[in-house]
C-alpha cells in the first residue's frame, strides 16, 4: 500500500481506514508531512471534526525543559519554507485540541531522544547535520520540485533504500523510528483493548514514516484490515492542469509501479510470500490509478502487475484467483503494440506463456494449448531475435505444447 505518492502533478497523502469485523471501533490514519500548502492541513481539521479520540505526534520537553539541538535544526527546515514564494508551504498547523476530545501523545520526551540520538556513530550524526543546509538551501531557494523529491515518498513495505539505511544505520533509524513507533503502537494497542467495542473514530495524526508500523501492527495483532481512504493533496507540482486525466503520460513506466513488481520478485525469492503478495497488490492499485488518469498508455503496466499477482496467488496456492488473474492480463495485452511484433511478443508473448504453463498444471490442458499456440506465433512473428532474447519462454509454450500434444 502506498502511503505518500509523488507525481509529476502532486504529492499526495492516503488517508487510510483501519476496520476489524469482530469490533466497530475503527482507526482513521492521516500520514503528515511537517510542510505542506495550507489547503491540505485545513483538509485535515475538517475531517478530525468526526473524531472521538485523537493521537497526535510531537516530541515533548524532557526534565531538562529544553529541546535538543538536532530538534532544532530541524524544526528550520521546515519554517524555511514558508520564505520560498514560489512553493506557497506553511509549516504544519492543525489544532487538535480545539476539538474538545480526548488527545494522546504517547510520543519520546526530549531527553530520551537526545539519549537515542547519541547512541548512533558520530559518522551517521555528522552525514546527518551535511544534509540540514542543502535541505534549507533547497527548501528556501528551490522551485516545488526541488523541494518534493520521490525519496519521499513512502509505502507500508520498506523500500531497497529504506532497508540499506536499517542494514547500515541501525542506531539513526532506532532514534527516528524505532522507540517511538513502539511507543505510538503500545498507546494504539491499549486503545482497542479498552474501547474496541465503542463504535467510536480514533483518528491518528502522525508522520508519514511512521504509518507503516501502524498499519503492520493492528494487523498482525488484532486482524485489522487496511483500506484507502481519499488521497489528500499536500502540494501542486504543476499549477493549472486540472483535471489531472488531460495530462499527458510519460513515455517512460512508471518508476513506482517497476519498483513494487521488483520488490514483490525479490520477496517472492526470499521466501516472504505474504509481503510478496501485498506488493504486487500494491503495484496493481498504482497502476489501475495511472489507467484510470492517463487512458491505455499504462495499460501494458496494469496488465503486467496484474500477471505478477497472479503469479504470487499461484504460488500461494490460490489457482483460481491466479486463473482469473493471467486472463485479465493476457486479454488487455491482447489489444496492444498491435503493429510491432517484438513488443507484441515482449510482452502479450511472455504473459501467454506463463498462462499457458499454469492452465496445463491445472489439468484444463485444451485452453493452456490454444495459449501456447498463439505465443508461438507470436515468437514466429517476431523472428529468431526475439526467440534468441526471451527464450525461456519460447521454449515454455513449445513445452505446454507438447504436454497437450499440440
């Protein structure tokens, strides 16, 4: 699940509601950025108008009454925004208190931060306070996409990028993350034991980086089962293209769509199937939402994520979810690159293999044959180069042939 997406339109914030059949309390997630244009927090107050109990974040004054420098620098990088006229960002501005609701901060205080914070090697703190100027500098002199950049964004999984920086900087991520994630799960968790028979709203307003040990948490412990909400707008990147489906799509795939089909592969191989199902699902949903925008240029995206689901239901065990799955990609990969027989073959070749090799496994051996029969035309079409470049499957469907006796 995609938690904060940026786009060549906007970056934007996915509300996200946390049900349980057995119980009516449910959980409303609002994932934060500390910077953002005014529309998007007025968004939020609004919203938390429907809210019994609120949790907020915020890194409260420890014994010492006086916040840590790191706090500090910071906290300028986010009011530096509000001197750049051209971005039109606040600093984040929701009074969550005027609600008259009760409001939990389970958050660190300042002096167990400062403890976790000098805990980690002098090299990741001093990498740490490199990157505060350039982040000022950008922040305060760049235009909007100079400031939102797609290492923002964020997603339930962890990226490659966010796993290198657990593997390498274990000590900066516990004293970003770590305690304060179980802090903010034990407050939430405590929460549902005493309230989850009320049909009440509790609405949680935290950093983005912070949602996905939520959504992980009341999921594994509880069986709350994660469900977008609305995508809220944390800034416009291109002003005056309304509506969003009359831009035109990139040529290029899409960079997020590519990243969770590897991810989904690679947990796949690592034997960590649930994960590797999320992500293809994950994967699915960004590309339904790019068709959606953009019309059937990202219909070979759609397709293709939704084979790669497939092929994660079928390693779990799910053939017929998987069957209806390969039919969907093949029949919308069937009605593209019509006039090019190496893209055809590229990918509506590939796919037909892969559905062909799953229904002769499935016993429906007339269908998996009449499969492989058409992706061996197309390879015939496409020539011995392609035959030469995508041979694994070339010689898969002249195998599904032969086990049907085609």
């Amino acid at each position: 699940m995609q938690i904060v997406e940026v786009t060549g339109l906007a970056v934007r914030s996915n509300v996200i509601v946390l049900r349980r059949r057995a119980t009516p309390l449910r959980f409303v997630i609002y994932p934060m950025l500390h910077i953002a244009e005014p529309a998007f927090y007025a968004q939020v107050t609004a919203r938390l108008r429907t809210a019994d109990v609120i949790v907020v974040e915020g890194i409260r004054r420890g014994s010492a009454n006086r916040g840590v420098l790191l706090q500090m620098a910071l906290a300028a990088t986010y009011r530096v925004s509000q001197f750049n006229g051209r971005a039109g960002l606040v600093v984040q501005d929701v009074d969550v208190r005027a609600f008259g609701v009760p409001v939990l901060n389970p958050d660190i205080d300042s002096d167990e931060f400062r403890t976790a914070w000098r805990r980690a090697p002098w090299r990741d703190r001093a990498m740490v306070w490199v990157l505060i100027p350039v982040v000022v500098l950008a922040r305060l002199f760049g235009g909007t996409r100079a400031i939102w950049d797609r290492a923002m964004e964020v997603y339930d999984l962890p990226t490659p990028a966010d796993e290198e920086l657990a593997y390498l900087a274990p000590e900066l991520d516990e004293a970003m993350l770590g305690e304060r994630d179980a802090r903010l799960v034990a407050a939430l968790c405590q929460v549902h034991e005493e309230r989850a028979v009320e049909p009440i709203e509790v609405a949680v307003v935290y950093g983005a980086g912070h949602v996905p040990a939520i959504v992980h948490a009341l999921s594994e412990r509880y069986g709350y089962v994660a469900r977008s909400g609305d995508w809220l707008t944390i800034a416009h990147l291109s002003r005056g293209e309304q509506p969003a489906a009359s831009v035109a799509a990139p040529a290029r795939r899409p960079r997020r769509v590519v990243g969770l089909l590897e991810l989904s592969n690679r947990l796949a191989r690592q034997g960590r199937p649930d994960e590797a199902v999320r992500a293809a699902d994950d994967a699915v949903d960004h590309a339904e939402m790019m068709r959606e925008r953009f019309g059937a240029r990202y219909d070979v995206d759609y397709a293709w994520a939704t084979l790669t689901l497939g092929h994660r239901l079928r390693e779990a065990g799910r053939d017929d979810d998987a069957t209806a799955l390969y039919r969907e990609a093949v029949d919308i990969l069937r009605t593209t690159w019509r006039d090019d027989p190496y893209q055809r073959v590229k990918w509506l070749g590939r796919a037909l293999t892969d559905y062909a090799a799953h229904l002769v496994a499935q016993g429906r051996t007339g269908e998996g044959v009449a499969a492989a029969r058409e992706a061996v035309g197309l390879f015939d079409a496409a020539g011995e180069t392609a035959r030469d470049e995508f041979r694994g499957h070339w010689e898969s469907a002249l195998a599904s042939l032969r086990a049907g006796g085609g």
